[in-house]
C-alpha cells in the first residue's frame, strides 16, 4: 500500500534529537514484564553491558574496541520497576549508567541515527527476583566488512541460486552433492571428490531475513519500466542481493529492467587512495540472461568488500544517468552507509529512487536529502515515500514512528520530548 509523507506543523512540541546521557535516561520507558535481549545474526551483532540490579558498573568495556569498529544501530536499556526502599531513586540510578556508558562509549551518543529504547520491567515483586531480571544496556551493531564476510556471504548466494563458479552455470532449486571420480595416474587410478549441483526433490525454501524490502518495494512498484537498477554489493548486504537476484530470475523475462549497475567502493583500493568520483569498483551489466547477471554481481562482490563505511553510490549511478533518460533510476543502498560522493548528486540531473536497505532502526538522513535534491523517492519495507520536490523547509515527514524535519536545507531527525 502506498504512503504519502506526512506534512506536520512545527508546533513546538518536538525539537532536533538530543542525545545527551541526561536527556535520554528522562526518555519514557516501555513497561513490560520482562526484557529479552536480542540475539546475533548473520548480519548484525549484540552485545551486553549488564549492570548489577543497584548499581551502574558493567566489565565488558574491552568490547568497546570492536564496537567502534562497526556501525551501531541499537541501544536498548532495561531496568526493573521494583525498589527495595521508599526512599530509592530510578531515575538518579539511571542517569549514572547513562553517564557511564557515555565515558566508554561517546560515539553512540553522537550519532543521532542510532535507536535508543528504554525498557520497565514490571514482573519482578521482590529482590531476589529483581536480581534475576536484566539489568543494562544491549547494544546491536554491524561488524565492519572483511574478506571472511564477503566469502561466507558468495557462499550462501551460491547455495541459493546453485551457481558453480567453475563453470558459471546457475541451478536454481539444487542441492550440492559430492561425486567421486577416478583419475588415471601413472600409478593407476586414483579416486577423487568432486561437488556438482543436482536438482532437489520438490521446491527448496529461501530464507531472505525479516527485512524482505526488495520484494515488497517491487511488488508496489509494478509501474518502473525499463529500470536502470544501481546495487550496493558491500559486506553485509547479501540479504538484499539475494533478494534482488531471486526477483530477476523470476522476471527476467519481462522488459522491466534495462542495466544492472554493482558497486563495491574501489574493488581493494586502500581508504586513503579512494577519490569522489573516481573510486571504481563499478560492473555495468546490460539485462539478458540470468547467469550473466549473476557472474556480474558476483565479480563485484568477489573484488572488493567496500573497505570503510562511505560508499561510492553516486558515482555509480553517474554511469548511467545521461544514457536512457527515459528508464527510472533505482538505487538500492544500505541504509548504514552514507554516500562518500554526495557532492555530485548536481550532476545526476534525474530523479533517483532510493530502496533502503536495514532501515528498520532508523533512516540514514543523507538518502532523504538524496531524493529530495533529485526530486525522486524513498522506498523502505512498508513505505513509499514521494513528492520529495515538493517539500519546503520546516516540513515534517512521517516515517514509521520517527520524524524527520527539514531545517537549513537538510533532513533532522525529530524526538518528543
């Protein structure tokens, strides 16, 4: 179902996020009657900083390192309701964890797209099952990209589609299997293992993730013809690319897609080196064939893993913008990734319609500024946003339950306070 943006008043009741440890530990909390903290999964890790049921000291700080190194995306913070005394103060408690999650950890707090949550746990009537409850912080972040992401996610996509990298052939539906083969050697024959693809018996089930943005954006979208689709193919992003090769193969027989542009920010080139709009990285397909799609991304991915955060979206999306002026842009970006080459969005002179990718904590404010210069749109899971163009400053949009406000010319995230 398509959404329109919201156009709200500035009324005085919301203000630009302050993420200071002060005003965060006096957010609302959510009662419930227990916190579970969530789970690692293949794209995102969780870490827990747990304090004791009447204190604000946690041991994991060694953690801290490896959290930098990533993008945080989350921080939930549990208590419990109960007090063992009429005269305890929650709220004094709870401005000290804030506090000392801010001296370990001062980056989450200036990042304003990071989700904060709070969370009252009510089930506990008595100490010892007070005690028993969690207490703390849970902090979900992605895992900066590495060699050993890239080749676990290739080989997770070639599971799914039966692609053989020997010989390029895909086997949608199949299942690896083990052959044994003599080879004649001077000696005699020797015996030797061998994996092919063989077809299952009846359809296999692919599992995608809960954030299956791709499918839902193209199934609302059946009026992109002739599209011009630019794929970010970084580290973490296999869910979605996953996605959108299962799309094509399934479609890949109507003219609904014109080229396929993959980008993987420079292939292996140092950070240092890497210059806006001169970054590379950058595989041009022309639509055919499935496997021809396939090995194209599959280049991509397999020449580079994206190295820092900043991507080279629009340079990417600059290798077609002046070809078929006609077929709509589609960018599909992870939402965690800001563009490293905003600068030469001037330069696209077209409207780019911009499918996120893990928005579910939050959108990343830069592809909303993106589509609002281009006079294009955001797409995410449940959402079409459009009419960009005709947004002016001070306007307000509404997506999911966050706000975001134009001022100076640029999108802000919005909190109540």
């Amino acid at each position: 179902m398509r959404s329109l943006i919201m156009l709200l008043v500035l009324n005085g009741t919301l203000y630009a996020q302050n993420t200071s440890p002060e005003s965060l530990a006096a957010l609302p909390a959510t009662p419930v009657r227990t916190y579970t903290p969530l789970k690692n999964s293949a794209i995102q890790r969780v870490t827990l900083l747990p304090t004791g049921f009447n204190d604000a000291v946690f041991d994991n700080k060694p953690l801290m390192d490896s959290i930098r190194s990533g993008v945080i995306m989350q921080i939930d913070f549990a208590y419990t309701q109960y007090a063992s005394s009429d005269k305890f103060n929650q709220e004094k408690l709870n401005l000290q964890r804030f506090l000392q999650l801010y001296r370990v950890l001062p980056e989450a707090f200036n990042n304003p797209a990071v989700t904060w949550r709070l969370f009252e746990q009510t089930a506990a009537l008595d100490a010892d099952s007070a005690k028993n409850c969690f207490h703390g912080f849970v902090i979900v972040w992605r895992p900066p990209v590495s060699d050993a992401i890239t080749s676990y996610e290739m080989s997770s996509l070639e599971s799914v589609f039966g692609y053989d990298p020997k010989t390029g052939k895909v086997c949608v539906g199949c299942k690896r299997a083990i052959i044994k083969v003599e080879k004649m050697t001077p000696t005699g024959k020797v015996p030797t293992y061998d994996t092919i693809w063989v077809r299952s018996e009846g359809p296999r089930k692919y599992n995608f993730g809960r954030d299956t943005v791709i499918f839902s954006v193209m199934k609302r979208n059946k009026q992109w013809k002739n599209m011009q689709i630019v794929c970010d193919v970084t580290g973490s992003m296999s869910p979605y690319t996953g996605q959108l090769l299962m799309w094509y193969y399934l479609n890949s027989k109507n003219t609904s897609v014109n080229q396929f542009v993959f980008f993987n920010d420079g292939n292996t080139e140092p950070d240092i080196n890497k210059e806006v709009g001169n970054t590379g990285g950058i595989y041009l397909t022309q639509t055919g064939q499935f496997e021809t799609v396939l090995r194209s991304m599959f280049q991509a991915m397999q020449n580079g893993n994206g190295g820092d955060t900043p991507e080279n979206n629009l340079e990417a999306v600059s290798m077609v913008a002046h070809a078929d002026t006609t077929a709509p842009i589609i960018m599909i970006a992870d939402n965690w990734a800001t563009p490293r080459d905003t600068a030469m969005v001037r330069n696209i002179g077209r409207p780019i319609h911009i499918i996120l990718c893990g928005a579910q904590y939050g959108i990343n404010t830069v592809y909303l500024d993106i589509a609002r210069e281009t006079g294009g749109s955001v797409h995410t899971m449940d959402q079409d946003l459009t009419d960009f163009a005709k947004l002016n400053e001070g306007d307000i949009v509404t997506i999911g339950t966050k706000k975001y406000v134009i001022t100076n010319g640029k999108f802000v995230l919005l909190t109540s306070l």
